[in-house]
C-alpha cells in the first residue's frame, strides 16, 4: 500500500489544532520538525513534561492513506482552518511500514526522576529507578505523546501502592504497565482495539508484571466498583461518553485521570464529570490537558 504524504507548517498557537484536524481527516500518523530548513533538527514528538512545546514554528507531516484523495483532503484543511492552501504540500509514497517507521525517532523518557520508559534497542539510562522496556508494536502510547507523558507524570510522582487500577483504552498498556511497576496491587487492561490487547500482553511478559494484569475488551470484564484509580488516555469525544461507565468502576473516594483533552475541550468535560466527580487538578502539556478527579 503507497501513502499520501501532507505537509503544512504551524506556530505554537495553533499546532495542536492543526495536529488533531489531521488525525480527524484520516491521518495515521503526524510528523513534527523545526520549521526552518536551515537549522533543521531531528523529528521532536514530544518534549520533556513541563518544557516549552516544540519549536517557534513548527512542520507538520501527516501519512494519509492513498484510498484519500489528497487534493480534497488539503481543501479540506484550508477551509476548516482559513489556512492558505498553496503553503500545503502533498506527495505520493512508495509501500513502506510507515507506522513503525517513526519509532526510530523513540528514545528513552524518564518521568518525576524515577520512571524510565526505555524502547527496545537501549539499555536503562538508570538501573536503581522503575524500568519499562516497552515495543509498542501498532497501539498508541509510547510516552513520547503529551496525553501519554501527562499521566505517566502523574503515576511516578503519586503513591499508588496496593491500588486496584483501570487502564481503559489501553492502547500498548504502557499506562497499566507503568502503574503495576509502581506498586499497584492489580491493573486491568481494556481497549476495543484487538492490536492494542496483544501489545499490551507482549509488553507486560516484557517487563514481568503479567500477573498483576487482567487484558480483555470491556465487555469481558468485570469492573464495576473495584477501583481505587482508573486512566483514561482516550480523546474528548469518548470521554463524555464514558463519564456513566466510569461513575460505576470507581469506589467512593478513588480517583480518575482524564487525557487526551484539547486545552478548548476543558470546560465542557469538566461541565459532564462535575455531578458524580470533583476536580483535584489539571496538568497542560503541548495544548493537551489531563484532569484529575475523586469520585464523590
């Protein structure tokens, strides 16, 4: 299968406007570079929690599919953004598998200095902290992401010793993984995507922590009421949605991390989560936001 390939440019103001159009629009991956050709730098996808996003002005490339026509889909783009279509740019590539291709650019992460998130390929950076060895293999989630490093963040800098956590919507389980190599007692695993169940089962046999998991759909497992903590690293959309089914997993008093959230996407999330939670915090990264909350 060949792929379209679009590019356009963007500032900090707009980049994570333009980054989630792109997705919207049929994109599988997006690419971001420095912007000036001349003092070009290596691809960034996402820098350290709590340092200025990216560059002054920013390069984004998009992978479309070449079933997309990208003529349309670059119309698209300047009309939904009143963007100057002739500063877009689109060219055809040859058969390549472009969604692992990226992972080149994965390098080690540490997060609260003593989470270490370490591809396959390296050896840790720092023997004495808590290590992830982690392939992502075609699920979201590496931890390179601003909604992924957000709760990884959360989960190095929080005492979660003996919780019983709900990683819904898994993706590589990076966030499950991460919370049983913290000290969590038990962590369920769900997604809807068959992909992001057999990564997250092949990294928890990497890192040794698949006794602790439970790795299922939803649907086939049992969770309501058995939550002490349940992460949500989804997108605005399906967490409205799921407010209902998250009210029913998580004990009086247990706490819920939201992401994968545009910082205009707050107000409405918190407006859907307020009767049955109560905010505790809200972290930004990169024009990204994770709420924490307690259940009342």
């Amino acid at each position: 299968m060949s792929w379209w390939q679009i590019t356009l440019s963007a500032t900090n103001n707009n980049l994570a406007t333009i980054e989630k159009l792109l997705f919207e629009l049929g994109s599988v991956s997006v690419t971001l570079q420095d912007a000036k050709p001349a003092v070009r730098e290596t691809p960034l996808f996402e820098p350290a929690p709590g340092e200025t996003p990216l560059w002054d002005h920013t390069q984004l490339t998009g992978l479309f599919p070449d079933t997309l026509n990208p003529t349309t889909v670059c119309a698209e783009i300047s009309t939904k953004l009143d963007y100057d279509i002739t500063r877009i740019s689109f060219k055809k590539l040859a058969e390549q598998n472009w969604t692992r291709a990226w992972l080149k650019y994965f390098k080690p992460l540490c997060f609260a200095q003593r989470l270490w998130v370490i591809p396959d390929g390296y050896t840790t950076p720092d023997p004495c902290a808590v290590n992830l060895y982690l392939d992502p293999g075609m699920a979201f989630g590496t931890g390179t992401h601003a909604t992924t490093a957000l709760c990884l963040e959360w989960l190095a800098s929080h005492n979660i010793n003996n919780y019983t956590v709900v990683d819904y919507g898994c993706g590589s389980g990076i966030l499950g993984i991460a919370a049983a190599a913290l000290g969590a007692n038990h962590v369920y695993c769900t997604d809807i995507d068959p992909q992001a169940l057999e990564a997250t089962k092949e990294n928890a046999k990497k890192n040794s922590v698949n006794d602790h998991l439970s790795i299922n759909f939803p649907e086939n497992l049992s969770l309501d009421g058995i939550a002490d903590l349940l992460i949500a690293n989804i997108l605005a959309a399906p967490l409205l949605a799921l407010e209902p089914v998250f009210a029913k997993i998580l004990k009086s008093n247990s706490i819920l991390l939201l992401s994968g959230i545009m910082g205009d996407q707050v107000g409405m999330v918190k407006q859907r989560y307020t009767p049955n939670f109560y905010g505790i915090g809200t972290s930004l990264n990169s024009g990204w936001a994770m709420l924490a909350y307690r259940r009342r």
